[in-house]
C-alpha cells in the first residue's frame, strides 16, 4: 500500500508525487508519494531488485519520471520545462554514489575541487582553503595529494563524501554509503553521516539494506516491495520493526525468511 500524498510545506525538502518510474512499458515503481522535511535522515531500504537505486536515480534527475513530479526544495524538477528548475536544483545537491566515483588520475583535492572550480568562480586560494575545510570534515587531513589508488576502501567513501559536499548542499543523497566495508568501518561512515547532519542540517536520502545502518542514522525509513511496486511502510526504524504487521516488513527488520519463500 502507499501513502495518500503529503502536501509540500516550507519544510518539505524532497517530495515525490504520483511517481512512476521505470524503463521501458514496465514500471518498476508506481503511485510513489513522500515527503522528506529538512533536516531528515531518511533510508530508503528494502529486498533486491525492489526499485531503491532506480527511485535514487529518479530524484537526482538520471531517470525521468514517467508519471507525477519530483519537488526539491519546492521546486519542480522533473516536469517537462522545469529544466531550468533541475539545473539549480542539481547545484543544491550532493551525491555520494556507491563506488565513490573518484577520478583516479587524480589527487583528492582535485577531485573535490571539481564542482567547486565548476560552480563557483572563486579564486584558486579560496577553492583551496575550501577543500582543505571539507577533507578535514570528513577525518581524511593530510591526504590531500593522495590518488584514489592509495586509499582504502573506507577513505574513499570519506573522499567521495567531501566532493558530495564541496559545494554546501542541502540535500545529500548516498548511494550504499556502507556497501563493501567491515563493521567498525561502516560504524565510523554512520557516524560520520550524523555528524555532518547535525552541524550542517543536511537533509540526507540513504539507500541502504544494512539494518546496523538503518537503525543508527534513520529518523524515518521508507521501504520499497518488489510486489507492490512500490512503497510498503514509512515510519521511525522502532515503528517498522516492531509495529508493523505486514509479513515483508517484520522480515526484512527482524532477518528472517517469508513464509513460503
């Protein structure tokens, strides 16, 4: 089932109305309706193959909707004529793909210097004295001149962290921001997300399937179903794990197989 949708307000970052997306006749979400207010860490969670990336790729502009509209920050981005609305939109954004998505033939102050030099027009010492201010925001001081290739795994989701943030955005979408990484280390990237939420007021959009994660940063959780198409349940982690009735959602927070799986 889905949420009658909820009317954009002045707090309302991200809301997504009637949304279909897909590739193709096919849908692979319908009837999508949330809002997402300022200041949120919102997950978007669920089983495989159940529609996150390809609600991810919906709201940051790589997929247009098929059906409904995309507000960021009231404005709609994904109408036809609102190009001029998703190009500010895009520069108020901040994306932390999965892999990180660092150039490797070059340095990690060059690389979060990129958007900067792109957007701004501020002098090469500003951009400088910027991306110094966001590598150390991101625990990675003194490995400015590093390449990507003389990382970790887990640096290198901090580095793409710091470019997601070169340019202050209100909105940060992080694709698996834990995928690939041990324990401790995903530990330290949960902390590391709160922390930027709370002295930045960043809202947040975390696609995740790591209940460690999930439980740690959401202030509310939106699961998708393969099934349905769409959305199954919207609430706090503790209301979907123990207060929703639905079999999938009780299975999904509580690791356990469905019922005739």
């Amino acid at each position: 089932m889905n949420e009658s949708p909820e009317k954009p307000s002045p707090v309302d970052m991200v809301c997504a109305e009637d949304l279909v997306l897909g590739y193709g006749a096919n849908p692979i979400l319908k009837d999508v309706n949330f809002c997402i207010h300022h200041g949120e860490i919102v997950t978007i969670l669920g089983g495989s193959g159940c529609g996150k990336s390809t609600l991810l790729k919906g709201l940051i502009g790589l997929l247009p909707p098929s059906r409904g509209r995309i507000l960021i920050g009231g404005k709609d981005v994904s109408s036809p004529g609102h190009a001029d609305d998703l190009a500010a939109a895009r520069r108020n954004i901040g994306v932390l793909f999965q892999s990180g998505a660092l150039i490797g033939s070059l340095t990690l102050a060059e690389n979060v210097a990129l958007p900067i030099e792109e957007f701004s027009g501020l002098p090469g010492d500003l951009i400088a004295d910027i991306v110094r201010m966001k590598l150390d925001m991101v625990k990675l001081s003194g490995f400015a001149d590093y390449l990507p290739s003389e990382l970790s795994g887990g640096m290198k989701k901090r580095a793409g962290l710091a470019r997601a943030i070169a340019l202050d955005p209100e909105v940060l979408f992080c694709d698996e921001p834990s995928a690939g990484l041990d324990p401790v280390t995903s530990a330290e990237m949960d902390e590391l997300l709160l922390e930027l939420n709370h002295s930045l007021g960043i809202t947040m959009i975390v696609v995740t399937h790591e209940l460690a994660s999930i439980e740690t940063i959401s202030h509310r959780c939106i699961m998708l179903d393969r099934s349905a198409r769409g959305i199954i349940a919207i609430g706090t982690p503790q209301e979907l794990k123990s207060g929703s009735e639905d079999p999938r959602v009780h299975a999904f927070f509580h690791r356990e197989a469905l019922p005739n799986s």
